[in-house]
C-alpha cells in the first residue's frame, strides 16, 4: 500500500520540478533495507525484529515526498535574482 503512495507522490514530485532529485527517497530506502538486510542475513538475525524499522523507514520517505511535491525547487538562477535585487 505505501509503495503505491511512493510511486504517486514521486511522479507529483517529478512533475513538480524536482525530476531526478524525487527518486533520491526510495532510492535510499531500497539501499537502506537491502545493507540491513544483508547484515542480519550474514549474522544469523531474526528478520522480523526489522519490520517496524521498515515501516518506520517508509512513513519517513513519505513525508519526504509530501515536503517536496509541496515545494518546488530552487534553481540557482533564481537565487541569484533574488540576491542582485537586495542590492
């Protein structure tokens, strides 16, 4: 359920602007579970101690995605016209 919300809040993001800044969030969370997954893998570990770390993990990217399908971008052009007209 929360990867289908993660697609839809990327695409928004996306088209928001962002372009290829908006796949940094599930990017990370993918490598992010994948390196956990392979620690507890290679020490023995109990993989369902990891599920609330996941979800946890999940509910952050979706904030993440929120934050930037509501803002858009800055762009170093505009800062730089922003900062000219202060002087």
């Amino acid at each position: 359920m929360l990867l289908i919300v993660e697609i839809i809040l990327t695409i928004f993001a996306w088209r928001k602007g962002w372009k290829w800044m908006s796949l940094i969030p599930i990017g990370l969370a993918i490598l992010i579970g994948g390196l956990i997954g392979v620690i507890i893998g290679a020490s023995g570990g109990n993989t369902e101690l990891i599920r609330v770390f996941g979800f946890i993990i999940d509910i952050i990217i979706v904030i993440v995605l929120i934050i930037m399908t509501m803002n858009e971008p800055k762009s170093i052009k505009t800062q730089i016209v922003k900062n000219n007209n202060k002087d």
